[in-house]
C-alpha cells in the first residue's frame, strides 16, 4: 500500500478520521470538509493517480469551505473497500500511524442506470460489493478501536433509493437498501457504548458524477434525464452543502440525515402509502428508456456506458446546457480523468 501524504499533516494530537471512497466527488468534499476542520483524514480509493489529485486540491484549498492551506490534513491510501482483508489492514495501518481513530465513513458506491431487462447479476453484484459488503468491512475494521476507546462516529452514504426503490436503479437501490439496514442497526446495538451510527440519505447531489456513471440499457436516452436531474437546483443540491450537513450529522452522532427536501417527503409518503408510492413509480417507470435485451442476465459481467460517452453519443446541446453545473462540479470535484474521457 502506497501513501501520499500532503504538506499540511497535523502532528498526531488532532482526531483521526477515515474515508472510504475519498478520491472525488462526494468523497472528496467529505474529506475537505473534515480536513477543514482540523481532521488528520486517512482516505482510501482504488486509483492512486485520483488520489493524489484529491490531495493536492485539499491541501491548495481548492476543494471544501476554505481558501488556502487546512487546519489538518489528508493522506491518500490505495485500497478496494470489497476486498475485506485489505480493508482491515488498512484501518490497522490508520491506527498504527496516527494512534487512534474517532470517524469513520463510507462514501464509495458506483452508480448503474437502467433498466431491469439490461441488467446482469454482475451488475448486482458489484453493487452489493462496494455499497453494502463495503461499509459492513469498514464498520467492522474500525469498531474494535472504536470500543476500545469508548467513543467513535460512523456514517454511511445510503441514498434516497435505500429507502425508496427508485425505477433504472435497482442495483443500486438493492445495496443501499443493505446500507441503510446496516446503520439503523448498529445504532440499536451500539447503544451505551459511546459510539455511534449515522444514516446518510442524501438524493441527487451536484458533485459531477454523472460523468462516471454506469449506464446499461439505451445509454444516450437514460443520459438525457440522468444528467440534468444531477446537475439542475431544485431537483439536486449543491455537493459542498451535502458534505458540511453529512459532515455536521456525522460528528453530533445523528442517527439520520436527510440531504434535499425530495428525500425527505420521498421517505414519508412511501412509509405512509407505499401502494400508491410504487403505483406512482410504475409510471414514472414506464416513461422512462427501455433497454435492448428481452430480460435480465445472469451473466457475471458488467457491460455498461460511462456517461461521458453516454454524452457524446447522445451529442444534444439542450441536455449540455441543462447539466453545465454538473459539468462545473465535475471539473472542480476530480471526476474527470483520462480514464473518463476515454470512457473507461
């Protein structure tokens, strides 16, 4: 496992905090947010290239509330949250080199748009590995220390489609389901011991990633309406918003916190009518792009679009000009790579 460690480390006397999943997007503003606040924040991604750029917008101030250099700091650690063995020693590494750790948080996910018929259990399966087997490796790695210690913060992105199926996202909302189920767990069991466990239910946020989605039936038509609902106010919220409310709900040990007021009405009509709440969703399903295979797969593989080929093939100047604050938030929160314009 290599480190990049950027210039402004805190010595060993401020908290700890890791992130799973920190390299962009809302991953990335999450741990700007906590570095901002004076955090040593130890935050882990697949890509080393991604994470050195995440570092160095941290550590310039570029990203999160503040201009110029943070009050902590942000080392970048390579490490896959589904591979349980080198989540576990990764946060066994965290604890040796900064002697304690106070929060941890999940953040990493992909996200997989289309419909059931494109789908293949590979599909599902990469969802539940990283949205649900991840936060289950980090939860139990960092507990140990956790209780040791007799304080701790949690938090788990979850999303809107963890507490309502949402139609084009099932694989998606099938792990999230797992997330959500997972944190409103711990907190009952962790009651009394002085650690805590955030559900994060945030919906559509502007932090750019559309341009990695994953997109696995008609990938230009489900780009159309994925881009801009990611991108326009009202329906979206700005990413540095979410991350300074996930960032508050996490470290006062909140039991849940709700990002956008779609999430929040979403949530209680689908508890209050949920009949009438998946008639509704039927529709809306309905409406939508079908895909070009007859049925789903069981096929182990995940063929998909990401969505910054999606756009070119899609090629349409109204979709462009509807998702430009997405495309801004892209640019400043590291979603862009060669890898993405490659379309990888």
């Amino acid at each position: 496992m290599t480190t990049h460690i950027a210039r402004t480390q805190a010595g060993r006397d401020g908290p700890c905090a890791v992130v799973a999943g920190a390299s962009r997007g809302l991953g990335l503003l999450v741990s700007a947010e906590l570095a901002a606040r004076g955090y040593r924040v130890r935050g882990c991604a697949r890509d080393r290239a991604e994470l050195d750029r995440a570092a160095r917008l941290i550590e310039d101030g570029l990203v999160g509330p503040t201009s110029g250099p943070v009050a902590g700091s942000f080392v970048g650690d390579v490490c896959d949250v589904t591979d349980a063995p080198a989540v576990e020693a990764w946060v066994e590494q965290v604890g040796r080199d900064e002697g304690r750790i106070d929060v941890a948080i999940h953040v990493a996910g992909i996200i997989q748009v289309g419909p059931v018929e494109s789908t293949t259990l590979g599909h599902f399966r990469a969802a539940v590995e990283t949205m649900l087997m991840g936060p289950v490796h980090l939860c139990l790695a960092a507990l140990p220390t956790m209780l040791a210690a007799g304080s701790g913060r949690i938090g788990v992105v979850s999303s809107v489609g963890g507490v309502v199926s949402v139609p084009h996202l099932l694989p998606y909302s099938v792990a999230k389901f797992g997330a959500a189920a997972l944190t409103e767990g711990l907190r009952s069991e962790l009651a009394d011991t002085g650690v805590t466990s955030t559900t994060i239910i945030p919906g559509l946020m502007r932090t750019g990633g559309h341009v990695n989605a994953q997109f696995v039936g008609d990938a230009p038509r489900d780009y159309a309406w994925f881009a801009p609902g990611a991108s326009l106010p009202g329906l979206s919220v700005s990413g540095p918003r979410a991350a300074r409310r996930i960032v508050d709900a996490v470290l006062a040990g909140r039991a849940q916190v709700e990002l956008t007021p779609l999430t929040w009405v979403g949530r209680r009509v689908h508890g209050v009518a949920p009949g009438a709440t998946s008639r509704l969703l039927g529709l809306v399903a309905r409406a939508l792009p079908r895909g070009a295979r007859t049925g789903p797969s069981m096929s182990r593989e995940t063929p998909h679009v990401v969505g910054a080929r999606a756009r070119a093939e899609l090629g349409s100047k109204v979709v462009d000009a509807l998702s430009v604050l997405g495309d801004r938030a892209a640019r400043r929160h590291n979603e862009l790579s060669d890898r993405t314009d490659r379309g990888d």
